[in-house]
C-alpha cells in the first residue's frame, strides 16, 4: 500500500517536471525564431536586399530574391536560404520547402528543399532572346 501511495504521490511531481521541460524549449524555439526574424529583417527589402518579398499563396513557397544575394557569396546565400526556411517552419530543426525566383524577371533562379540547396544555372542572354 504505501508503494502504491508513493507512486501517486511521484506522478504528479514527474509529470510537472516533463511540462516545465517542454515550456523551456518552447521559450527557446521563440527566442531563436525572433533571431531568425531580426537577422532576416536586415536583409530584407530595406536592408541588403537578399530577398524583396514571399509569396506564401503558394506551395512551395516563392522568395523573390534581389541584388543582395546575387552579390553574396555561395555559403552566405546557403545559410540565408536555410535560415529563411526554418524562419517559415517555425523551428530551428525543421525546414520549410522554397523555390527562389529573381525579383525583377520572376524567373526561377534556384530551390531549397529534400535535396538542400540547389542554384539553377545562369541563363545567356543569347539564349534568353531565342
């Protein structure tokens, strides 16, 4: 009897602890998604321009992107592209499928998704006329 009485007693106990342990990463998944806000904000439309808008009308989502991230190098178009997904998803370890189109043509210019991050190959202008 007095194992049964400790058991009841220790549940509750267990089960609080479990619930402080999801509220905490909870709080932590907010604070990294408000990061990823603040840091994605200064290369928005009015700071460096990697990206000028996103249509979420559509799945997968389009990032129309802009001069910025043409300038960037590979690994900091990567890890923007990333960020802006897991920024989508709501969570740092979840992603977000996206298709990058140029913002002046609308032309599709790369991809992030199952495969990772994928550019699409410049189009000539010779071939573009044609």
């Amino acid at each position: 009897m007095k194992t049964i009485a400790a058991i009841l007693i220790a549940l509750p106990l267990i089960f609080s602890q479990v619930a402080l342990a999801v509220a905490n990463e909870f709080k932590k998944r907010e604070a990294q998604m408000v990061e990823y806000k603040k840091w994605l904000d200064t290369l928005g439309p009015s700071g460096s321009k990697y990206w000028v808008r996103l249509d979420p009308k559509r799945r997968p989502h389009r990032l129309y992107v802009g001069e910025g991230f043409y300038r960037a190098d590979l690994k900091s178009k990567e890890r923007f592209v990333d960020t802006y997904s897991n920024y989508l998803a709501g969570h740092p370890q979840k992603f977000m499928l996206i298709d990058l189109f140029d913002a002046t043509t609308n032309k599709p210019v790369g991809e992030y998704g199952f495969g990772g991050f994928k550019l699409y190959p410049p189009v000539r202008v010779a071939e573009a006329r044609e």
